[in-house]
C-alpha cells in the first residue's frame, strides 16, 4: 500500500483560483488533467516525490455529479466550504480487497485534454461519505507510465498527511499498520470535531514546510 493521491475539492466556478493559489504556496505548477466523465467531475494535478499527486477537483453542472458517488462526496465537501476531500491509498491487488470488504470495485477513467483515458478500478467512495476520515482504495489499470504522478516534474514531497478519526477503524479498514499503512507519507493523528483528512503538510524545492488546511 501507498499514498496514491490527495483530494482537495472546491466548486466549479473556484477551481482555477484555488489551482493558483495552491501552486503559488508550494511552488508548483498544476496540470489540466481533463474530465471524470461518469463521476461528473474535472481535476488539476500536482505532481509529489514519490509517485503521489495532489488533485484539485469540482463537480461540474452534469448529472453524473448528482448520481455517482464520487461526485456526490466532491460536491458535498465543496458545498461544506471546500478543503480536503479524501487521501487514496494505491494497491496492486484491488481483488485482495474487495475480498477482505465484501465487494467489488468499479470502473473509473479520466480523459486528459490530449485525449488519453486513463483507466482504474476503485472501491470504498461510499464509506469515505459515511466517514471522511477513511482513505479508498485504488489500483490503475492503464500504462503505468501514464499515471497522474508523471504528468510534470515533481519538486513537492509529502511530509505528513493530518487526519482526524477512530484509528483502530482506519486501522482495519487499511488491513494493515495503523502507523505506517503507506509508504512515503506518515500519518499525524489530530483531534478534530469534524472526522478527515484535515491537512496535508509538504516540503517544497526550497526546503520550506508548507501546511495546507
């Protein structure tokens, strides 16, 4: 297991301001990474050390945002004032987990402005609106040199990921350490009213320690 990527959310008509704002914090310059047409959604990426990304994302004026679970929490947590969204945790095996849940995944994909589909398989959006605080689950399924990670230069490492929420249930919903469930990211445990991810803390080509909230 692996931070694959975090989610920040916002509404449609905010997105490139908070794009350049984020990118003008951490030094970093964010990519059009198209559209999620079944979820109904659009993102920005950064790019991080270590095979992880930010993704900047908002629910578009579609019906799938209404209907697909992943729209639903994108538009829920931006209608909440915005922020952290999810953290998403990358498997090479998503058939281990759906075993261990009871499940199975569903389809995703993306289209990039140049055309390409990105394709994956994901499960666990719906306990994430349930409960903010649990990370899901995904494993991609295109050309591994297409994945979102190396879509620019990375000059943004992840230092820590703060998260507020049960650990022992973190902990057997991850299936593994509580600790160390990811590598290349520690967890910070925080007491926090509202269960999540409640801020991600990064280290910039500068060597400067940036936290977004």
């Amino acid at each position: 297991m692996r931070l694959d990527h975090v989610s920040y959310a916002v509404t449609n008509s905010e997105l490139v301001d908070t794009v350049q704002r984020l990118g003008q914090q951490l030094g970093g310059s964010f990519v059009d990474g198209g559209r999620h047409p079944r979820f109904g959604t659009s993102n920005f990426i950064l790019p991080i050390e270590g095979g992880a990304y930010v993704e900047v994302v908002a629910a578009l004026d579609h019906p799938a945002a209404d209907k697909a679970p992943f729209g639903q929490a994108v538009r829920r947590r931006a209608e909440a004032g915005g922020g952290w969204m999810a953290w998403v945790v990358g498997v090479d095996d998503i058939g281990a987990v759906e075993q261990r849940l009871g499940r199975e995944a569903v389809e995703g994909h993306r289209v990039r402005p140049d055309g390409y589909d990105l394709t994956w398989k994901q499960i666990g959006i719906n306990d994430v609106l349930d409960d903010p605080s649990l990370p899901f689950f995904i494993q991609w399924t295109c050309d591994p040199a297409e994945h979102p990670s190396l879509s620019a230069p990375a000059s943004v490492s992840a230092v820590a990921c703060e998260i507020a929420g049960d650990r022992d249930r973190i902990k057997g919903w991850l299936g593994g350490p509580v600790n160390t469930p990811v590598e290349g990211s520690d967890i910070a445990w925080v007491e926090d009213d509202v269960p999540g991810l409640v801020a991600v803390v990064f280290r910039t080509a500068d060597g400067e320690t940036v936290r977004i909230d």
